[in-house]
C-alpha cells in the first residue's frame, strides 16, 4: 500500500513535473513569440494598392498609412498623374511624407504590371499586402443583358478581372484559374440572362440554364492524358442535359436560370 501510495506520489511528482516543464516552455514561448511580434511590429510593411488614385482604393491607402508610420503603400492607376496625385496628397493629409509612392499601372497592360513588380521588388525587396481593387463599371446598371455592349463587357472582364489575376500572378503562382474564372462568369450571365427572359417573356416561353457536362473526352480534355487523367465518357455523354433541357416543353414550371449535371439540378 505505501509502496503504492510512494509510487502515485513519484508518478504525481513526476506528472507535476512534466505539467511545471510544459508551462515553462508555454512562458518561453509566449516570452519568444512576444519578441517575435515586437520585431515584426518595427519591421517596415508594404502594401500596394491598386486603383488607389481615388475612392475606395484610395481610403485603403490611407487607413493603412494612417494606421502605423510601420506601413508604406504604393498606390497605382491607370496614369502617372493620378497615381503620384494621390500619393502626395495621402502622405500630406496623414504626415506620411516617403511612406507613399505613386506608380502608374494600368492593370490592362502587362508591361505595366512587370513594371509594378520590378519597382516593388528593387525598392522595398517585399510586398506584404496586395490590394487588387482597381475596378471599372462600364455599363449602366438598367441596361439589358439581352442588349450588351461587348466592348463594354471586354473592358470590365480586361480590368475587373484578368487585371486582378495579372497582379496576383506575380505575387503568387495561379494554373488553370482563367478557365474556371471564364465559367464562373458565364453561370452569372446566365441567371442575369434568366431574370431579363423571365421579364421579356414570362410564362417560360425562353428560358436560360447552364450546363457542367462533367469531364468528357474531347480535344479539350486531351491534354490530361499527360497527367494521367483520361475518361471514358463520350461527348455523346455529355450531350445528355443538354438534350434534355433543349427538348423540354414549354411550360410555367420549366427550369429557368438553374445550373444542371447528369439531368439534376445542381448548386451554383
Ligand atoms: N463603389 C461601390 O459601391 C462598389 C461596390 C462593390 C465593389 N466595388 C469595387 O471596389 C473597387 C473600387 O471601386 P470605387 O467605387 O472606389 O471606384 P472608383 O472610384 O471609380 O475608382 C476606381 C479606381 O480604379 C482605377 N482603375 C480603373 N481602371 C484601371 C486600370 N485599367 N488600371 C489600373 N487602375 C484602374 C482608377 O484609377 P484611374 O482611373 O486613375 O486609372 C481608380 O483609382 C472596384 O473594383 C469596384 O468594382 C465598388
């Protein structure tokens, strides 16, 4: 019984023990990573913004530099003049004098963004934080989506979207992302497509649905060979939803601005 009761005290002990080891390494390491942060604290950030010659942009820029004389934003537009404007007139409203640099990127122009990623890389060696805001609206939000102005969809598309992913591509490495983005896109333009119908002709006279026909063997898909993704299924397969959708009868309840695989409906 002593015996036993020595042996749980030694075991208690060395438990004890063990917990007093633990909570001294969880002190060194609170002590280390509060050391940690004090030295990234001091160390200076960067952050570049784009788009931030005006709006909302531009109140980024600014809350950034307002918020710690640790952070420095470059902040890019379309022009030379409306970047180095604003850079001037942020680092005078927040007294930020050399924390704010203008650089003209127009985020459309891949010499502008090799440009962007070469300033960035010589003079700070670190981009801490991108902000890809740079947008434009190159429609009126009334227009119709069964009357669009394709220049104006080519430009937002250019700007709002590959100009977002060009900047990013230098900062980190994106694969097949342009294909995915580029059928997102079209689901959109079908539930937009799908309202403007269910105005223009209600009663399910002309619908719009979206297919996903799955991974079918086509010339499309033919590259996947190379990493060992082939499938068996023909394009007769994927023809199926199509089918049916094309060759349902006009009624109130056909399917109107849904997303469909394998003859279900599925999430967008
Ligand atoms: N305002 C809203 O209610 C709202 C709502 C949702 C999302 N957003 C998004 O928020 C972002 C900022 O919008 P905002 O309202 O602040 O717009 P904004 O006032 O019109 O500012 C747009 C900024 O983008 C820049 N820009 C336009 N085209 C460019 C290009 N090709 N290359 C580089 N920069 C370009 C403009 O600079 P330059 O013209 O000088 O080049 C400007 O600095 C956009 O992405 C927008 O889609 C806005």
């Amino acid at each position: 019984m002593l015996g036993n009761l020595a042996k749980t005290a030694s075991i208690a002990t060395a438990a004890l023990a063990m917990v007093g080891g633990v909570m001294l390494a969880t002190r060194a390491a609170a002590a280390a990573d509060r050391r940690r942060r004090a030295a990234v604290a001091e160390e200076p950030r960067l952050c570049v913004v784009s788009g931030g010659s005006r709006g909302i942009g531009r109140a980024i820029a600014k809350g950034l530099v307002a918020f710690s004389p640790r952070w420095n934003v470059v902040v890019t537009a379309s022009t030379a003049e409306s970047a180095a404007r604003a850079a001037e007139e942020i680092a005078a409203e927040c007294d930020a004098d050399g924390r704010v640099f203008g650089f003209a990127c127009d985020v459309t122009d891949d010499t502008h963004v090799a440009a962007l990623a070469s300033f960035v890389a010589d003079s700070f060696g670190r981009c801490d934080v991108l902000v890809n805001n740079a947008g434009v609206m190159t429609e009126i939000l009334t227009d119709s989506v069964v009357d669009l102005d394709l220049d104006a969809v080519r430009r937002s598309i250019a700007v709002n979207t590959v100009g977002a992913m060009a900047l990013t591509r230098q900062k980190a490495p994106i694969s097949i992302l342009g294909y995915r983005v580029s059928k997102a896109a079209l689901n959109r333009f079908t539930t937009g497509l799908a309202r403007e119908l269910t105005n223009l002709a209600p009663g399910g006279d002309v619908v719009a649905n979206a297919v996903c026909p799955g991974f079918i063997n086509t010339d499309m898909t033919a590259c996947f060979a190379d990493i060992g993704r082939v499938s068996s299924k023909t394009p007769a397969v994927g023809a199926i939803t199509p089918l049916y959708l094309a060759t349902l009868p006009s009624s109130p309840d056909i399917p109107n601005g849904k997303f469909f695989a394998e003859l279900e409906e599925i999430p967008w």
